[in-house]
C-alpha cells in the first residue's frame, strides 16, 4: 500500500494548480520590478528607472502578447475552442492584474518625486511653476521647441494614417467660453516632439534646488501660442495613448525575397490593430468620442483611463544631478582577463578557453577578437550569427573591415529580431555593401543562437559562444558570458551551425553542442532523468539552472519529478515562471528570482553528474519557441577553470539575500530571512572580477 501511494505522489499532471501561464507570470515578473521601484534601499534615481522599466515593459508587453492573445480569443475558426477560452480567461486574469498595479504604481511614482523634492529636486507641472519660470518657459518654447510642433485638427478630410503608438500625443480641445457653443469647439492631436526636445525640460536652479517639467506641460502652457490664429480663448489638452498588434504575419514571397517582404510587413505593423487605448484623467466625453471616431475604434473594451502622463519609459532618461547619491556608484568594468597584455588574442584562446562575464569584464574582448581577424594575415574565414546589434555598431564594422581585407566573411542576421527588423535590414545591406555574405536563414526557423566561427590558417580555428546578443549598449547592462575557445569538439560543430543555418531540412549530426530544433529538449531531458537515477543509486545529484524563461510544460513536469524523487533542484529564473510550489514540489525545489542593477541575462545549466559535474551555457531558454522553433546553440564547458567560475556565477545568484527572492508562482514572493551576513550577488561579482583582473 505505502508503495503503491509512493508511486503515485511521483507521478504529476501539469494543470492550473501547479502550472501558471506565461502571460500571467510575465505580470508577476514586471511586477518584481515595480516593488524595486518601491524599495526605499534603492536609491532615488534608480527608482525612477524602475518606473521606467515597468512602463515600457508593460507597453511591449501589451503590444505582442496581448496582441497575440486576442487574436486568438477573437478567432472565427472553430478548431481552437480550447485555445480561444485559454486565451479569454489569461486576458481577464491580466486586465485585472494590470489594473491593480496600475494604482500602485502611480502611488510609487509619486512618492518617489515627492522623496525627490526633499532632496532639491523638484517637478513642476502648468499649475505649480511661477511667472518667472512661465515666462522663461515660453521663451524657450519659442526658441527651442514651436518649430517642432505640428497639430493634426481633428476633421473629416484629416489624414490620421500617420498615426503610431511610437509617439506620445496630447489631445486638444479648444472652445470659446463667451459663445458657449459646443459644435463651435475645435479638436486636434499633437505629437511631443520628444526625439528632438527630449521629454523633461530643465529650469534655472533657485536656492540649491533643480527644477524639471515635462514637455507636455510646456506644450500645454503654450497653446495659446500654437494655436494663436484660432479664434478660441480656452484650451485644455489631455494624454492620450494607444498601442498596436506588433505581430508580423511576414511571408517569403520568392519574387520579391524575404528583404524586401520583411521591409513591407515593418512598414504594415505601424497601421496594426489598437490593443489598448489609454485616455488622460478627465478627458472630456466629447474629447474622447472625436478620437475614437477618427482613429476608427471599434472595440470600446480596450478603452481605459490613464493618469496625467503616459510613457513613463522615459523616467529611465529623467535628468540627473551629479554627486548627490542618488543613484548607485559607478562600478567601472574590469580589464579582459588574459587579454590585456598580449599582442595577439587568437593566440591565447588557441591555447585556453577564456570567458568573459558582462558587464562586469568589458565586451571589448569580443571586439577585439573581430578587429584581430579582420587585418590578421592568419585568418581567412569569420561566420557570425547577429540577432541584434547596437547602433554604429563596432562588432558590424569589424566584420565589414575583414570582409573589405579580403576575408570570407558570412554573416546570419535574424531579420525577424523583434522591435529590430528595421534596424537589421540596415545592417544586412551595411555588410553586404562590404561584399559580406548574408544568410537570412529559411521561413519558421528563426536563428537566435549568438555564435561565431573563425578560420585560423596555421593555427587553431576558434569558436565563440555567448548567452546574449554581440551588442555594445546591451553588454553594458545585461549579465552575459562569453566562452572563446579552440576545443575542435565544439569550434567544428559551431562551423556546421551555419551549414544548419542555411540548409535546416538537410540531416545534421550534433554530438557536443545542444542544438534546437533538433534535440536540445531531448538532451535536457536525459540530463534530467540521469539525475533522478544517480539519486536514486545513491550517487551525488543535483540541478542548477540559471535562466530567463521557464515555460515549456515537458520540462515543467521533468523538473517537477525530479524534485518529487528527492533531486535538489535550484533554479534562477529572471522572467516568466510558469513554476507553483506548493508544500510538497517546493520540499527540494526553489525558484530564485533577482531584481538588480544589472538584468539578469545569462543562461547557465549545471548537472551534478555523480560528482562530476556537466556545465552548459548558451542561448536558449526553456520556452516551446527556443526548443522547438528556433535554431540555438547550448554548449557544454570543457574547460575546469571555466566550470568553475560558471558555477560561481550560479552560486552566487542562489546565495543572494539581498536582491533575491524566493518565488512562488503569483505575485506574493518570500524574502530571505537570514539578514545576519547580507549577500548580495552582482555587487559580490563585481567585487570578484575587480580583484581577479588586476
């Protein structure tokens, strides 16, 4: 009998007790980020960016995953009842979420600006500014900001196509309080022209204290000005916000390419389907029924009431008084380890695997690598995959340098990279005008993998593999490693990569790199299940994963029955968590989640292997499209070294008690109790890499 009910506490069903949607953990993540932005231990400045980052998330979010989902609810095909009512049910449970935040974060915001002005720094709004400041406010209106200014009147011959979600508008309505005639009232939008003006405007200090306001309230103290040759004496303008479907239905037209498809569907996505429509507080009825006229919104259900300001990423860009501790201390980036002093770095790696560690080791490492190869009369052929990249990108104009030196040079750019399509078709036309080869891989197989291969003639050729995306401004803030290595075990597979790349349908035998779509999964689930034998014979066993997504149910219910069966399961989950512990899966399993400075990036998998350790990083996280439709690269470490100071990386993570928290699968999160000897783990890997690079 014991047997039998033991055997059956080791068999688990995936379901809504214990299983949680990516969407709604997404929701709890983002709001992780939101008590960051109330932590009073979190400097003032930092604070802001917090709001900043949860605005912006929530706008992204809501403009590709809500998109997604109410495409689905919204389906006339009758194949996907289950799906439809999935799809209904997750956007209830995230309108109400969203809407309970929503209060909260205004009661953030301003109590962040309200601990501000105990400090000097202070935001004024139309109401609250003096004569003075409204006088030197118009001067520089006039100067600095009314070129700037074009109001589109709202009328029936008036072209909205021009509209986008990538603008912040102001609604205007305009009357004249002596005629009190309402079908005599002018309406317009007008679009801040924050590009040019920025979205907060400085003041002159008074008194040791720094004032800003936004610029839409500059616009608002000057619609007299804008509209001075209308005859109206009152103006009122309010936000006004929409976000559109993101989702790109792109597909290869073999007359056209896949450039030029791709370009067509980047230009579509401006005029996509609104998803969420945000009014400014008391907006007037007349107001709001013009918009939703012209801009031809049928659904009334995505209409919602929105504070004073909308776009609050911007509070990530909100001046900043030097020297006043109100924003972490520089932690300046350590020279490359290894590589500081030598003439030539595609020597050293051909002798040892080296990893870097953004941003605490500089990602000039990898740059210099690219300006190595691109001159060096050694190296004849440079392959690289570019998922995204930064803007003026040096690692773009190294490739196109050793493309120009007479080196073979192929380049993968994922042209599907969201939010960056236009930003890759420029780099692909960049490279190719340098005679570099462009593969844009084949339709359904996005590349996400962050690979490059480098032909070394009388030497050994070296590979390099990273968690994260081969761009400058990203490796300045994300926590990612870099492995350069010659092991042939790894460089020759990640040269067949490319051969996937451009021939997916074609057989590929991958016996080191765990490669999607191919047999990742499969991989990680023998990986698993070895460990549940090694536990059960008595062996060492264990899992460690540090990772930004676990939603994939397989490998839910894998980790699950790991935990069941007595296997020590500790994961580092940045994102969604579709993990719910209750008492029995949380006995020997943990999900850690970190809110820092830096964004937690890396992917990290280590399995205890009987006391011999196996170690995997790479690209991909544990999500259906990552192990199943999109090609990406895991590779195992070889190195002892390298193991070692991967495993760290993860340690430390799991030890934090200062930024970590344990989470449960909703948004209630259990802090760590041991305060005694506090441990936080980005400074303490900052600290490690300043004295190990010295």
């Amino acid at each position: 009998m014991e047997k039998n009910a033991k055997r059956k506490r080791n068999i688990i069903k995936i379901d809504e007790t214990n299983y949680c949607e990516r969407d709604v953990s997404w929701c709890y993540f983002n709001y992780r980020i939101l008590k960051e932005a109330e932590n009073k231990e979190v400097p003032l400045y930092e604070r802001l960016s917090f709001l900043g980052i949860y605005s912006s998330n929530l706008d992204e979010f809501y403009k590709v995953r809500v998109a997604t989902l109410n495409r689905i609810a919204s389906s006339s095909s009758k194949d996907f009842k289950k799906e439809k009512n999935l799809a209904k049910h997750t956007l209830k449970k995230i309108f109400s979420l969203v809407s309970d935040y929503a209060e909260e974060y205004n009661k953030a915001s301003k109590q962040v600006f309200e601990e501000l002005k105990e400090k000097g720094i202070i935001l004024l709004d139309e109401n609250t500014v003096s004569e003075k400041q409204k006088e030197y406010l118009r001067q520089y209106f006039i100067k600095n900001i009314s070129l700037d200014i074009n109001p589109l009147i709202i009328s029936k011959k008036a072209d909205f196509s021009s509209v986008n979600d990538t603008h912040i508008y102001l609604a205007v309505k305009m009357s004249n309080p002596l005629t009190n005639q309402e079908d005599k009232n002018c309406y317009a939008l007008i679009p801040l022209p924050t590009s040019h003006c920025g979205r907060f405007i400085s003041l002159p200090s008074e008194d040791n204290n720094h004032y800003y306001i936004y610029l839409d309230d500059v616009v608002r103290l000057n619609l007299d000005y804008i509209f001075k040759n209308l005859p109206y004496l009152k103006f009122e303008a309010y936000a006004f916000k929409f976000s559109k479907d993101a989702e790109m239905e792109v597909e290869s037209d073999p007359e056209e390419g896949v450039l030029k498809s791709i370009s067509a569907a980047v230009k579509e996505r401006k005029r996509g389907i609104p998803v969420r429509i945000v009014f400014g507080e008391d907006m007037p009825k007349d107001l709001q029924e013009k918009l939703i006229k012209k801009l031809e919104i049928e659904d009334t259900d995505i209409i919602t009431r929105g504070g004073k300001y909308h776009n609050n990423k911007d509070l990530m860009k909100f001046p900043r008084v030097e020297g006043n501790g109100l924003a972490y201390p520089a932690w300046p980036q350590s020279f490359e380890k290894a590589f500081k002093i030598t003439p030539s770095l595609i020597d050293i790696i051909a002798k040892k695997d080296i990893l870097i560690h953004v941003p605490y080791e500089s990602f000039n490492a990898f740059i210099n690598v690219l300006q190595e190869a691109a001159i060096s009369p050694n190296v004849t052929e440079i392959k690289a995959s570019i998922y995204r990249a930064a803007k003026d990108s040096k690692v773009i104009q190294a490739l196109s340098n050793a493309s120009k030196n007479g080196k073979k040079v192929t380049c993968m750019v994922e042209l599907l990279a969201r939010f960056d399509e236009s930003s890759n078709i420029l780099i692909s036309q960049t490279l190719r005008d340098a005679g570099v080869e462009i593969l844009t891989g084949k339709e359904g197989f996005k590349v996400h993998g962050k690979i490059v291969y480098i032909k070394v003639k009388n030497g050994r050729d070296i590979a390099i593999i990273s968690t994260g995306n081969f761009h400058e401004g990203n490796a300045k803030t994300y926590t990612d490693c870099l492995l350069f290595t010659s092991n042939p075990k790894i460089v020759n597979e990640v040269k067949e990569i490319f051969d996937l790349i451009a021939n997916p349908f074609e057989k590929h035998n991958f016996k080191n790199l765990l490669v999607s779509p191919l047999h990742m999964q499969t991989v990680f689930e023998k990986l698993i299940k070895k460990e549940i034998k090694n536990h059960e014979a008595g062996l060492p066993s264990g899992i460690k994963i540090k990772i930004n997504h676990i939603t994939d149910k397989p490998m839910v219910k894998l980790l699950y029955e790991a935990s069941l069966k007595g296997v020590k399961v500790d994961l580092l989950i940045r994102g969604n968590s579709s993990l719910k512990l209750n008492e029995e899966l949380a006995k020997n399993l943990n999900v850690h989640a970190i809110i820092d400075r830096y964004l937690e990036h890396s992917r990290i998998f280590i399995f205890e292997n009987a006391g011999n350790p196996l170690v995997f990083m790479g690209s991909a996280d544990w999500m259906p499209r990552n192990l199943y439709n999109r090609i990406e690269v895991i590779t195992p470490v070889y190195d002892e070294d390298i193991k070692k100071e991967l495993t760290m990386i993860v340690d430390y993570g799991l030890k934090d008690n200062v930024k970590g928290v344990l989470a449960l699968g909703n948004d209630e999160y259990k802090k760590y109790l041991n305060q005694d000897k506090p441990f936080r783990s980005q400074e303490e890997l900052y600290n490690y890499y300043s004295k190990t690079n010295k």
